[in-house]
C-alpha cells in the first residue's frame, strides 16, 4: 500500500501531475532567474564604467570649469595646461 509509488503521465502515485507542472515551469523561472543576473552584471559594468569617467575628470563638472576660467582670461594658458594634466 506505502510502497507503491508510481510517477509519470497519467499515474495515480506521487507526482503524475505535479511533475508536469514543476517542469513546466522551471524553465520559466530559470530564464528570469538568467535575464536577472545578466541584467545584474550589464548594470555593474554600466555604473563602474560612469565611476570611472568622474574620476577622470571627462564627465565631471571640473574640466568644464576649468575651461571657463580658461575662457574668460583669468588663469594663463601655463595654468590652464598644468591643471588639465592635474585633472586627468
């Protein structure tokens, strides 16, 4: 009576259904589980990369001061040229 536990399609024991059901499913949930960590890594990657350009100097704010004091004649091109090699 216990011990007699047939699976499979269109058997009566544990998991003729619910074998199915879990199958049909897994994958779904593997592919969520997969987009999730590549989404993941794809954003690390974007957001070090934007770390990495304000630590540089090319996307932060202080090239572009330094190219409007430049500008308006209140540092020389000496000083313009030593403080570029400063922030890069």
């Amino acid at each position: 009576m216990w011990g007699n536990y047939t699976c499979g399609p269109g058997a009566g024991g544990i998991g003729g259904m619910m074998g199915w059901f879990g199958f049909g499913l897994g994958w779904i949930f593997t592919l969520v589980f997969w987009a999730l960590v590549i989404w993941g890594i794809y954003t690390l990657i974007k957001w070090a990369n934007e770390q990495g350009k304000l630590k540089t100097g090319e996307g932060g704010g202080a090239m572009r001061i330094l190219k409007e004091r430049y500008a308006k004649g209140e540092i020389s091109k000496e000083q313009f040229e030593q403080m570029k090699k400063d922030l890069i």
